[in-house]
C-alpha cells in the first residue's frame, strides 16, 4: 500500500496534535507543511521530517506529490482553503468549525460534491473511544429515544486572545470554539436529528481578563490580549424536528469556582454521561442501575481521538469510504452555531 503524502496548512498550536498523530500513523508521510509565518513552518517540517516547506497555501496545493491535507488555519480561511483543494484534487481534513457561515459551508459542500474528494470534518469528539462505545450502545436501542440533552463547556479563565479573541477571524467566541464539540457530540449521539430552531443569548461582561494573575490558560500560537470582539460565554436552546432539544452553554471566561464540562443525554430506556465521566443508567428489575464501563479512560481523551480521527482519514483516503464527520455534518453543525447567534443578536427565537 503507498503511503498517504500529507501536506499540512497552518502549523500553530492545534497542528501539533495532527503531526503527531500522523507520525504515528505508518500508511501516512508527513511531506509538507505551510504557514504564514516560514520560521514557524520550518520548525514544523524540522520536527516532523517534512521534506517541503510553503508559506502560500496555493503553492503546497499546486504539489502533485501531495495526496490530501490537513486545513489547520484560522476559522476565517476554512472554506477558500478547502474549496481550493478539493479543486486541486486534494482529500480534506479540516479542522472544526467547518468554516463561519452557512452560505461558506453550502460552498464547501458544492465544490466536494463536484470534486468527487473526501472532506472529513475535525469533529474530534466523535472519535474518541468512549464515544464510540456509547454511540455503538444507542444504535443498538440501550438508551430508547434519546430525547434531551444538555452540555456546558465553560472556562472560568481561557479567552485564547489572538485570532481566538477576533471575530472577523474566529466567527465567534467560545460558542464556536469550544461550545461546537459538545453541539456536535450531543447532535451525533441522538442520531443527528434535523434543527429547526435556536433560542440563545450571548454576554460580554468580563471581557479577555489578561490582568488575572496566579492561573495559566490556553493561548493562542499568536497570544495578543489587544483585542477581544467575542463574546464571554453564551447559551442556546436547540430544537430537533423530531421533538428533541438539546441546552448547551460555553464560555470563555466566567466568574465560577472552577472550570466546568459535562455532557449528559437521556432516553426513554436509560442514559448516558460522557464528560467528565462516562456513566451508564438504566432500570433493571425496578431497579435503577448506574453502570461505570471499564475502558482506557474514564473520561475524553484528548490524543487518542485525535489518533482516531487521523487513522480514520487515512483509511477513508486509502479506501474511498466516507467520514462519520461528512461535509454535510458540517453545515448542519453550522446552521446551528449561525442560529445560536443571530437569535443573540435578535433576543427571540431563530427558525433553521
């Protein structure tokens, strides 16, 4: 079998995990890599044993010896950068959120359809192990109908700055960042149910809190607290056309005790949490029961996915077969993050 040619674009903090995890991967060759910035790209292809080097991403897409890409880059680029290399003849992962608007993720759709390549969207939640287990019980009928969900995604101090903290770049703030994981992992495990609306509400009160000392927090490659145009935390009500809903909230920054994630989902036959602890209910003999299954981790492993979801592309590109995090996921995932905010902006409910 030959080996996949990977050329990576955008080689800032989260590119890291998907070198990794293709060096690790021994059906895929790390052969380029490309960033803006050429001193951090070569640094890159040093550590990794790239054997091209960019700075325009048009040049790495225009190298024959490239089978498929990773699209690594500010949320802003996601869609030309995707659109431009399935046209190139390029497989695509890319990383989430798709891109910032439904009308860019319906172009992405048209131009993978068109192209006849694989887009597979980094939806990293999905493949994780544990996740995979609890989806493999719900398909199976363990849960019934799953018909509620809730997730809350919240640091109490972690506005990233940089191009985390613009919304020209980003699209948005934690809603978008760190709210989309549990969006999406929560829409994946009740069986991707059609939206049909959004009731939300976002806040900026506290702003970027740079001047808080004694705690460290996520930065961005490019960390710049000079400006912050997102939004502190937010929260939305989602409708399923089936009659589910789910509630989600995400912040960046928020006067709590202490950082904050869950994800629980409940079924007419049992339930299920996922963060921070995997749990299993259910009713046996009039009796309610829950279930700790015996797994690697408790909880989300955050390198193991990451080697999932690249073992999987690599075997999607070596087969044919399609992602479980396909374009269209993307748009749908995106009709939802659009909806959270305009209903923000609009202060009612926002039909899909």
């Amino acid at each position: 079998m030959k080996p996949v040619q990977i050329g990576v674009i955008g080689t800032g903090s989260i590119s890291s995990l998907h070198l990794d995890a293709y060096k690790n991967n021994p059906n895929a060759i790390i052969y380029a890599v490309c960033d803006l910035n050429e001193e951090r790209a070569r640094a890159a292809a040093e550590k990794y044993g790239a054997e091209k080097v960019y700075t325009d991403y048009h040049e790495l897409l225009a190298d024959s010896g490239i089978d498929a890409v990773s699209i690594c880059t500010w949320n802003n680029t996601h869609a030309e950068i995707s659109i431009a290399a399935v046209q190139a003849g390029k497989h695509v992962l890319v990383e989430k959120p798709l891109c910032r608007t439904v009308e860019e993720a319906l172009q992405v759709q048209r131009a993978v359809e068109d192209s006849g390549k694989i887009l597979q969207i980094g939806f990293v939640r999905r493949y994780d192990a544990n996740a995979q287990m609890l989806k493999s019980l719900t398909e199976s009928g363990e849960f019934g109908e799953i018909y509620y969900a809730k997730a809350t995604a919240f640091r109490r101090l972690g506005n990233p700055g940089g191009w985390f903290a613009d919304i020209e770049r980003s699209g948005g703030g934690p809603l978008i960042d760190i709210g989309v994981h549990v969006i999406d992992l929560c829409w994946y495990m009740m069986g991707r149910p059609k939206p049909v609306s959004v009731s939300a509400n976002t806040y900026r009160k506290l702003g970027n809190r740079s001047n808080v000392e004694h705690l460290s927090f996520y930065k961005a490659a490019d960390y710049d607290a000079s400006k912050n145009t997102v939004e502190d935390m937010g929260n939305a009500l989602i409708r399923f056309e089936n009659g589910a809903s789910l509630a989600v909230e995400a912040s960046f920054t928020i006067h709590a005790k202490d950082n904050e994630s869950f994800v629980k989902l409940y079924g007419d036959k049992g339930g299920m949490e996922i963060d921070p602890e995997v749990v299993i209910v259910t009713e046996k003999n009039n009796t309610i029961i829950n279930s700790y299954p015996q797994t690697d981790h408790k909880g989300f492993h955050f390198e193991s996915a990451f080697q999932n979801e690249i073992n999987h592309f690599i075997d999607n590109v070596t087969n044919g077969t399609k992602p479980i995090s396909p374009v269209e996921d993307g748009v749908e995932i995106m009709k939802i993050l659009c909806g959270i905010y305009e209903s923000a902006a609009s202060g009612s409910e926002v039909k899909l």
